[in-house]
C-alpha cells in the first residue's frame, strides 16, 4: 500500500507540472514574435 500511495504522488507531480508548463507555454503562444507579417486578418481571407 505504501507502493501505491508513493506513485500516485508521483503521478499527481508530474501532472502538475506538465499542466502548469503547458498554462505558461499558451500565454507565450498568442505573441508573434518580432518581424513576423500575418498573412490574414483573422475577420474574412482578403489578407
């Protein structure tokens, strides 16, 4: 029983920190980066 009670530990730790990188990583993935030029205008496909 002890096992088991250390793997869930295990698995809620790394379930943590993979939700808590992949929150970080969205909010950086919203910004283009620098000289980037858009090919639409996100309203209708003129550009």
């Amino acid at each position: 029983m002890k096992t088991l009670t250390r793997f869930n530990r295990a698995v809620a730790l790394v379930a943590v920190s993979v939700f808590s990188f992949a929150s970080t990583q969205s909010t950086q993935a919203g910004t283009p980066p620098e000289g980037f030029t858009a090919l639409f205008n996100e309203k209708d496909l003129s550009g």
